[in-house]
C-alpha cells in the first residue's frame, strides 16, 4: 500500500522548489527517471524535462505557490488530487486537479494534469 498522501505532498513540494539544484535532488527522490508529465500546457518526458517545465511554471507565475487543497484520493497504484496556485496567503486563481500513477517503488511514473479554475486572458 502506498503513501499517497506523502506522495503528493511530495509533488507539490517539487513544483515550489525554486533553487535549481535542490530541485533536481527532488525530482529524483519522487519521479521515476522516466517519468511523464502531462497537462493541456504540454508533455515532458523524463526528469529534466520535468524539471524545465517545473522552472517554466515558476518563471510564468512568480512570487506564486502550489498548494494542495482537500484529500488525495488513491487505490492501487493511482491517486489523484486537488490543488491551487497563487500568491501565498492569498485566494488562488489558478486551480486543478491530477490523476498520478505510481510505480512499484511508489515513485511517480506518470501525472495527468487539468486545469479546473484559470483567470481569463
């Protein structure tokens, strides 16, 4: 049975790591090395290019932070999660949701990201 709650958590952590080392180090503590990322912004395959799109994100939305919001859901090997980003103590207006696969290790092999709440342009 799997953590998923620490997984998760894990993940979140990975996206509001801003130096680009330490980044790298967790990346590889919960990603397997081949591990895909998926959203309807884009697809990375492996870890340096989800660390790219980690920095992406960062550099999109800056002074912004990932949160999770309510419980994460998991059987087997797949859970899935709500969170949001936004400026630190205040209300986000980004939000969404993600499905993650797991493998044996409980490192994540896959994520499918959607995007719930996004400011119009």
């Amino acid at each position: 049975m799997f953590d998923f709650e620490t997984i998760a958590a894990r993940y979140i952590d990975s996206w509001n790591e801003r130096d680009a080392g330490a980044l790298r180090t967790v990346i590889a503590s919960v990603w397997a090395e081949d591990g895909r990322y998926t959203d309807p912004l884009g697809d990375s395959e492996g870890r340096e290019a989800i660390v790219a799109t980690i920095a992406g994100a960062q550099a999109r939305f800056p002074g912004f932070v990932f949160r999770l919001t309510g419980p994460v859901d998991g059987h087997h090997n797949l859970c899935r999660f709500a969170w949001e980003l936004g400026p630190e103590g205040a209300e986000a207006p980004i939000a969404g949701s993600d499905v993650a696969l797991v493998d044996p290790d409980g490192a994540l092999k896959r994520v499918v990201g959607f995007l719930d709440r996004v400011p119009a342009a």
